[in-house]
C-alpha cells in the first residue's frame, strides 16, 4: 500500500472507532438510567452471572 492508501485507511480507522465509542457511550448512558449503576460493566456482569447459574443456555445466545 502507498502511503496515501494508508493515510486514507486510518482516516476511515478514525472515523469508525468514533462511531463505535460514541454508540458505547450512549449505550452506557441508557443502561444506567433504567438502573444498571454501573452502566455496561453491570450489565455484562448479570449477564455473566446469569449464564453461570444456568438460568439461561449458553446456545440460546447466539
């Protein structure tokens, strides 16, 4: 790849990263305000804790 193809490639690495954190963030935000007060982080350990218990099959997640 050229130098320019790269430039370019990172500049379009940028733009979804953005994306990505600004969706993660918002994603944050809600869970917290409908009463995960750790926002995600909460959410993935209930979730966790959940599939540990056996209270949900691992298979019917995917």
């Amino acid at each position: 790849m050229s130098e320019k193809e790269l430039l370019r490639k990172i500049g379009q690495l940028e733009s979804v990263n953005d994306f990505l954190v600004t969706e993660i963030e918002h994603l944050d935000e809600l869970m917290r305000l409908v009463g995960f007060k750790g926002g995600i982080c909460t959410v993935k350990a209930t979730a966790n804790e959940i599939i540990k218990r056996g209270l949900v099959e691992a298979e019917e997640i995917t």
